[in-house]
C-alpha cells in the first residue's frame, strides 16, 4: 500500500463543493462509529451539514489530502467559567486510516488553534476505551492521557467509559517522525 | 412557624456533635444560607462570590434553588448549615451523569459532617434518579478538605485535568472524582 506524502495534507474552512466527499466519510458508519454524529445517509444532508454546522462552527476544518478533502477536525470552545477549554474532534475516511493522515492532522491543529482561540489553553478529547486506533493517534499527536472517565456518557445507545486526554497551549507539539 | 415535612432519612454524625438531615433549602433559610454562602472562606473554591445582600441570597434560592433537579440543605439538629446539590443533564447522551457540589459553614468544618451528608445525598440521588449511573465532582487541586471528603465517601480519583476551567479570573487544574451507582463501599 503507498504511504502518503504528509506534506500534501492541509487544512481549510469548508466549501459546498466538499459535499460528495463530505458525504464519502460522514456517509460511512465505520467512521461515525465512534462519533456522536449519526450517519449522514444522502447528498441533501451532506449540503445542509456543511451549510448549518460546518460554515458557521467556531473551529472546524476540512482535512485534505492535495485538493481532496478526507475529513475534518473539530474544536468546540466553552464559555464563561469554562472557556479556557475546548473539546477536539476528528474523522478521516477509512481509505485514508493508518498513513498518518489523522496524525498531521491534528499536530496540525494544535499548531493553529491557539492562535485563532486565545482565550483556550486546553483542548481535550473524550475517546472510548475501546478506541485504540484514536487513542493512538492522540498520543502521537502529543496528547497527554488524563484518566479514564467510568459510565461517563452514552455514544448510540450504549454507555461508556471514557479515556481523556489533554494538551495545553504551552505544550510542545512533536515533530513530525517523516 | 416549621411547616413539618417529609424529611430524608437521618444520619448521625459519628463524632456525636449533632443529628445531621438533608431536607429542602427555602426562601425562609435564607438567614441560615447567608452565614455559609456569605463566608469568603466558604466560597474560596466555589464559583459564587460571597453573598452580601439578603435580596441576591434570596434571588438565588428561588432562582436555581427551588427549581433546581437535586439540592438540599445539610441540617444540624434540624438548622441548616450547608448545602448539597447534584445537577441533571437534560440531553439522553449525558442524563448518566451528574455533578456533586457542597459547601459548609466554617464553624462545621473538621467534624466529619460534609462526609456524612456527602454520602447520604449521593445515595437519595442514584435512588430517586434511576437513570444516574456516575455522579462526578470536579475539585480543585488545592482544595485537599474537599478531596478527603470524597475518598472518604468511596469516590474513585480518576485524574487531573490541566487547565480545566477558570476560577474568579485564575485558570486552574482540578482533579476529577467519580463514584457509580454500582460501586459498593469497601
């Protein structure tokens, strides 16, 4: 399988014109597994996600490969006593797992957002304890692992334990390994 | 002038310094509230600045007292002395899960009382909620009384989460407690 040319990975604000690609990853319930998300199930909602949640969304990003977008990260500010926070999260399309994509992804993030959200100097990301695959990806990002939340919430219907993880704005982000 | 109503159950306090009850906070405590929620030393690690007029003290027992989803006054021999609360999510997702939050007034500190009223209102809250799996309090890393407190209590400590919210303009690291409705006191 080719590895991907990590330099080739960018991210913008979303467009319309993402809407078919959009839909290829948030249309995919091995995507959305772990996602709060349910499964977008057709082109008009992909259009309307992108129109109502994504455009308006305090911190969300395309995440591209070339011109392709297969992806995104999310980052949500809290407010008022809570607004020194901000929760992150991501998905990649499923042919894009295990090639760092997600990874750049976010050492990307964490590069930019504290710029653009001055008041924020934690982000936070809530994974299953059954998620390796994120858990990994956190961790190669430069996450601090918190402490694992029990029965801390429901994820489509069933109740979890929760892994927390962290990373402050005056943490170091980690070179990139290639 | 005490109307007589359903009480929760009693506990006593082991060091013999009074019978300690939960019952509803009203309007009518609003002297009792004040010696607590109008003490700087009480309100240290709490979100509330300390209450200096009688009217915000009422403005808040009727605002978010009375309605509030679990509050209670912690009572000495009947006086109110302190406070319990444990929130409720209104979305599905997060009705699992509640928050703990107490205060006592400083002349009731050391006497084991937040411990006793801590643990009774944690089991009326996962009896009288059966959708309550966790009930969770965010604590702030120096605020070691209010940690003994929940160990006592059979809380579990989950972690220290960096950074975690800001206090009265300071940002601040907390640690994180839980305890299940499942969990059984050793």
């Amino acid at each position: 399988m080719e590895g991907v040319d990590l330099s080739a990975v960018s991210l913008r604000p979303f467009r319309i014109s993402d809407a078919d690609d959009f839909l290829s990853f948030a249309g995919d319930d091995q995507v959305t597994r772990f996602m709060r998300w349910n499964t977008l199930a057709s082109r008009e909602e992909a259009l309307a996600t992108i129109r109502d949640v994504c455009m308006p969304h305090p911190w969300r990003r395309a995440v591209c490969v070339g011109d392709r977008c297969v992806g995104f990260v999310s980052i949500w500010p809290g407010s008022g006593d809570d607004r020194c926070r901000a929760d992150i999260g991501y998905g990649v399309a499923r042919e894009w797992w295990g090639k760092g994509v997600a990874t750049r992804a976010l050492r990307m993030t964490l590069s930019q957002v504290f710029g653009d959200l001055p008041d924020v100097l934690r982000i936070q990301a809530f994974v299953g304890a059954d998620n390796k695959a994120s858990q990994r990806v956190l961790e190669k990002a430069g996450f601090t692992r918190d402490g694992l939340l029990r029965k801390y919430a429901y994820l489509k219907g069933t109740l979890q334990d929760l892994y927390l993880y962290s990373f402050l704005s005056t943490d170091v982000v980690p070179a990139a390994a290639d | 002038m005490e109307e007589q109503e359903q009480q929760s159950p009693r506990t006593s306090s082991g060091s013999g310094s009074g019978v300690i009850s939960l019952r509803s906070l009203k309007l009518s405590d609003v002297d009792d509230f004040m010696a607590w929620a109008g003490d700087p030393d009480v309100a240290h690690f709490c979100r509330f600045e300390p209450y200096t007029s009688r009217e915000a003290a009422l403005a808040y027992i009727a605002g978010t007292v009375l309605p509030h989803p679990y509050f209670r006054a912690i009572c000495v021999d009947g006086r109110p002395v302190g406070q319990v609360s444990v929130t409720r999510n209104e979305s599905l997702a997060d009705a699992c899960r509640g928050e703990l939050g107490y205060a006592l007034a400083s002349g009731y500190w050391g006497r084991g009382i937040a411990t006793e009223a801590v643990r009774a209102a944690v089991a009326e809250a996962f009896s009288a909620r059966p959708e309550l799996e966790r009930v969770e309090a965010i604590v702030d890393v120096e605020n070691k009384a209010s940690q003994r407190v929940l160990e006592k209590d059979g809380f579990r400590r989950e972690g220290v989460l960096r950074k975690y919210q800001v206090l009265k303009g300071r940002t601040r690291d907390v640690v994180v407690f839980s305890r299940l409705s499942t969990d059984v006191d050793s």
